[in-house]
C-alpha cells in the first residue's frame, strides 16, 4: 500500500492509498514512502489546509467501517470548517446516541480529512485520539477559528 509522510504543525503525518483512494492518516512517520499522484495531491492539500489556504478537501476517500461508522463519518464531513457540533447533536442527527457517535469518531481511519476534531462534549473539548489527543484537538479547532488567507 503506497504511504507518503509529511510533517504538520500537529506532527508528522503518514497518508495512506489502496485502490485510487485515500484509505488512512495516521501520526507518525511511515517507515516506507512511495509519491503516487494521489498521495502528493493530498499531501499539498494538507499543507494548504494548514496554511490557511483551504478549508475543505476533495479527495477520493474510502475508509474502512461498518454501514453506520460509515453514516457518522459523512455526518463529520458535513460539519462546515471552522464551526463544531455536539456529540448529542451528531448522534441525533444521524438517528443514534453520543456514546456510539464517540465509538464511531474514534475509529475514523481518516482523520483531519474526515474532521472528526469538530465534535466536542457540551461544555468541554471531548476526547481525541490522534496525535497528542486533547492538545491536538485544540491546536486544529484553533487552527480553523484563524480566518484564511
């Protein structure tokens, strides 16, 4: 599976293609690099987003996930940049409850491009699970409250 790494102000980043499409982002540093065309697209659409240059992504995404992680995460990308949803408010609206909302955000496959980072507890950050969690969360609401350039 082809892998290309980049570094970001969240850390290094690890973006993944199986079959022409985008299939994870992990942290970290691939051990293996290979540029395909997708990959560099997506790469300098990384870059651009955390430039303040983009706001959102059209990548062919194919995440790995069951029917209804699969209704959370096109929930996720219907979340406008910059803006956050409750918990409470994506499960109703994907006709569920938070926890499983939860369960779901955390095995996004594909973070940042899916912004599973725009779901927040009410009256807190919530948890993260990529990065350096909480602290990378912030750092990327913070990131999308900047206006861009």
């Amino acid at each position: 599976m082809p892998q290309l790494s980049l570094h970001s102000p969240v850390g290094d980043l690890t973006v993944s293609e199986h079959d022409g499409a985008i299939v994870a982002l992990d942290w970290g540093w691939g051990r293996d690099q290979t540029e395909t065309p997708l990959l560099a697209r997506t790469r300098a659409a990384l870059f651009a987003y955390f430039d303040r240059e983009r706001s959102t992504f059209d990548l062919p995404l194919a995440p790995a996930g069951t029917a209804y992680q699969h209704r959370v995460w096109a929930a996720l990308q219907a979340i406008p940049y910059g803006r956050t949803r409750s918990y409470a408010e994506l499960a109703a609206a994907v006709g569920s409850v938070a926890r499983a909302v939860g369960q779901a955000n955390a095995a996004n496959p594909i973070p940042i491009l899916i912004p599973c980072h725009r779901v927040v507890a009410v009256g807190s950050l919530g948890g993260y699970s990529g990065g350096d969690g909480a602290a990378t969360k912030r750092a990327l609401l913070d990131l999308e409250a900047a206006p861009l350039l």
